[in-house]
C-alpha cells in the first residue's frame, strides 16, 4: 500500500522546508505550533525556534535523505507539520538508514480537513519513493488507527539506545511504536536507535 497521494484538486498546499537552511520566520511558525501542542515548561517559542534553526544546519549526508519539514499555512501560521530526517538504526540485519517521522501535529482549531493525513502522506512519499526503505516512528494508541489507515503498522521489537546511560532503557516514550509501511522485510528482535527517541 503505498501512501495517499496529494496531487488531486483541492487538496491542501503542502510546502516542503529544507531543515539545512531553514530561515527563522519559518523555524518560528513551526515553534509557535509545536510549543502550542505540546506544551513543556522549559519549550519557549523563542528557545525551540533557536533549537530548529541550528539542529540540521551541519547535515552533511545523501541530499534524498535530506531533513525537512512539511507544512501547510493559512496566512503567517503553520497549522499542520511533521517532521522528517534520517536516522540509521542497528538491527540484526546489519544498520539500517529509517526515515524518522517526528512532530506530526494539526492545530486544533483546523482538525477534521485531513491535513495531519496530507503531511504524513507526503513524508510516507519518501519511502514510497525509494529514499528510504521505511518510516519508524512512535504515537499513542489513541492515534493508532488513523496510521493504520495510511498503511502503517505496529511492531513490538525492543528499543534501546546503546548511547544512552540506560543503554537498555527504551528510548521511545509513546504506547506504540509503528513502522510504514506496513509490508516488507522488517527485522525482528531488538533495535538500537543509537541515540534518543523522537
């Protein structure tokens, strides 16, 4: 199954932004939605945006892998975003270059117009493209299903960070880790994400 394609008529706008060279109005419209969704009390607006804009500056690798985000705007405000870049995991069929989808988020006030499915959809493109062989991410159960709708699947393998001072300590924080898409030759057992979740 491969991700719902975009390209018909009335389909909602989708920019793609090159997390390399992200400027800062764009860094800060993603902030301010993010900050928004997933409130903390040490994430300010003004902090996130410095973290967006210096995070994948360095990225030196395959431009098909390249980080980025997608969007969709109404004005000056990003209402919809996620999150893509590589991020090469160990497993027992030797490392493996996985496409990390993080920070996949709608404002409240615009859910219901399939604009979260329109950004997942377009970094599922990637995989479907061939740039990488899957999408590995976590969510909740609650948001389970409306993956599985867009072809992913869970999977129960066990997550480590040999990196981490609980190298065995699962890096992931969400009930369910998930994988896109939901066919292919998956590896079993356990998997090193070789640094933190996302």
């Amino acid at each position: 199954m491969t991700a719902i394609s975009q390209a018909t008529a009335g389909a909602p706008k989708i920019e793609v932004v090159d997390r390399r060279t992200i400027g800062e109005a764009d860094a800060r419209a993603i902030a301010e939605l993010i900050v928004s969704i997933w409130p903390k009390p040490e994430r300010t607006v003004d902090a996130f945006t410095a973290e967006i804009l210096t995070q994948w500056k360095d990225y030196r690798g395959p431009d098909a892998e390249r980080p980025r985000s997608f969007l969709i705007r109404e004005g000056d405000r990003v209402i919809a975003h996620a999150s893509v870049y590589p991020r090469t995991i160990s497993t027992e069929k030797g490392n493996i270059t996985v496409l990390a989808l993080a920070r996949v988020c709608t404002d409240p006030i615009v859910r219901g117009r399939k604009l979260g499915e329109a950004v997942v959809c377009a970094s599922f493109e990637l995989v479907d493209h061939g740039s990488f062989p899957f999408a590995l991410f976590q969510t909740t159960t609650p948001v389970r299903p409306f993956y599985e709708r867009l072809g992913a699947v869970a999977i129960d393998n066990k997550f480590v960070n040999s990196l981490a001072p609980d190298p065995k300590a699962n890096p992931f924080w969400a009930d369910i880790a998930m994988r896109y898409p939901a066919t292919g030759a998956w590896p079993k057992g356990e998997i090193d994400l070789r640094g933190p979740g996302w």
